[in-house]
C-alpha cells in the first residue's frame, strides 16, 4: 500500500497516525508486524466429537488452514490421550486436509484424545553487519479433546490341528473379544479353501462382556474332517464388524478297542467264505491267555478261531 500526503500541510504527528491507522487496517488485531510469521489454524476436529471405528469406518479427517503457507510447505499430525503425550502420525504435504487411518490394534477407547498440526520454519530477525540472522520457530495448532470408540470382534487362537478321540460330544472352545458391538452375533464355518459357509452354529449368541467363549460341539463339525475351515463371529447388527479365527482342521482319532471288546462273550459266530458259511469257535476266549511271547509288537492282537 502506498500512503502520500504533504508536510507542508500535515504536521509531524498527523503523519505518524496516518501511517499507524493504515497499517492496523492491514491487520487482524490491529497491529502490524514487519516481520511476518506462519500461523496455523485448526478447523476440524475442534473437540467433543464422538468417533465410532468400523472396519468400514475407521479414519478421521483433520483439516486447517495456515497463515503464510509458503513459509511451511510440509506439516506434521499427532495425537495424544491423557495417557500419553503428542506421537507423530505422520509428516504431508501442507494441504490443509489429513485423513488419519486409526489402527483398532495399537490405539484403545478414550474420551480424551486430541490431535496437533504443526510445523518448523526458520525466520529472520534483522542484520547484524550486512549478515542476516535467522531463528528457528514452531507453529502449531490443537483441538479439544474428543472421543474414539472402537467397535470390533477379535476371535483369539484356537489351534491348527486338532484331535479329538473320536467322542462326537466333545467341545471346541472358540474364544473370542467383543469391544462396544451388539449384544448378539452369528456364529459360522467356512470352508477355507472356497470361502464356502459350511454351517452356521448359532444365529444369535449372546455376548457375555468383552471376554467371551463359544463351545462348538464336535457333532458338528464331524462331516468335514477333510476340509480347513475357519469359525466366523459376525455382529447381528453390523455385519462389517467380524472376525475368523486361524485356519484348522479337525481330526476324529478313534480309541484303540479294548481286547475285551472284541472277544464275545458267545465264543460261537458265522463266517462266510467263497459263499459257503461255516459255524466257527474261538479256542482262547480270553486274550490274556495268549502268552505275551506270542503277542505282536505293534499291539494287534492274534486270535485262533477253529471250525465247529
């Protein structure tokens, strides 16, 4: 801006206000420095949002607007609770916009975050002796505090391979952590390989607290002892809120048959050769008659049988 005026007319002191006024027009507070600074302003989040983190949903924009944006042309995000001081979330380019991607996995549930633009630049404050001296500045800028919660299931290790003795009423135990869903989920098994849903054990079990267990009945699951499979926990109420356990699979190992089951207490039976039946006998109705020198190593047993 450009002021002229005459001496002849204005005295000393009119001209010195002059100048004072016009260069308070220029301002915002109504001073004026000579020596320029960035400035950071932050517009959103500002403080007492709510945020809900999903799978579909799990990031927060933060944008601001900086004074003298030449100055800082790179700025760094941060956050931090009242149980942690600032971490640096990254450093962008100075957009004036951020989306902040929240990790379920590192950050928990809190009503005191907060998050912080800001930025380093270095200005100068005069000459000493035609040299220019510099400094190092900061500017920044803080919101309020606002709340995170974090919705998610997270089903906990189960094994890999699992053996049962063949007992159908046996139990799996699946547990799982249920962090601010529904009171209900759905409970179901997939087939690794196909994605295939191959039986759903429950449409809507009730979540116990944050710590749950979910007992699969081995009767179940006796028809895919061949496949891999993962156990699949879904909210009733959102179905982008899930969680599968590792792959496994499932062995039904039948217990070895005590030796008095198989010996009858009838030592009489049929059997059937080349069509032709024969009554037979067992000679040694008691296995442990059998002399131990005579038994086979691999623990099978040998038993006589003899034609009536």
């Amino acid at each position: 801006m450009f002021v002229s005026c005459s001496i002849g007319i204005f005295q000393t002191r009119l001209i010195k206000k002059l100048f004072d006024t016009s260069i308070s027009e220029l301002s915002n507070d109504g001073t004026y420095n000579f020596n320029p600074y960035p400035e950071i302003f932050l517009h959103y989040p500002m403080g007492d949002e709510k945020f809900f983190m999903t799978p579909e949903s799990s990031s927060i924009e933060i944008a601001w607007k900086t004074e003298l944006p030449s100055y800082v042309p790179y700025v760094t995000i941060a956050y931090a609770t009242s149980e942690n001081s600032y971490t640096d979330i990254e450093t962008v380019d100075n957009s004036g916009y951020y989306l902040w991607l929240l990790d379920s996995n590192k950050l928990k549930d809190s009503n005191t975050y907060r998050v912080k633009v800001y930025a380093n630049y270095t200005i100068r404050t005069g000459t000493t002796t035609g040299a220019i001296i510099e400094k190092q500045a900061t500017t920044d800028a803080e919101s309020n505090e606002f709340s995170v919660v974090f919705r998610y299931l997270r089903v906990l290790p189960i094994g890999t391979g699992l053996e049962f003795d063949g007992g159908t009423e046996e139990e799996l135990s699946v547990p799982f952590i249920a962090n601010q869903t529904s009171d209900f989920v759905k409970i179901e098994v997939y087939d690794v390989a196909t994605q295939q849903l191959m039986k759903t054990l429950n449409e809507k079990y009730y979540v116990q607290g944050s710590t749950n267990s979910y007992s699969v009945k081995m009767k179940d699951l006796q028809f895919f002892e061949d496949v891999t499979l993962r156990v699949r926990i879904t909210d009733t109420s959102d179905e982008s809120i899930y969680s599968e356990s590792d792959p496994f699979r499932v062995l039904f190992v039948q217990p070895p048959v005590a030796s008095e089951d198989i010996i009858s207490s009838d030592p009489y039976f049929n059997s059937t050769v080349d069509g032709a039946t024969s009554n037979m006998m067992l000679t040694s109705p008691n296995p442990s008659e059998i002399p131990t020198t005579e038994q086979p190593s691999d623990g099978s047993m040998q038993i006589e049988i003899t034609p009536v």
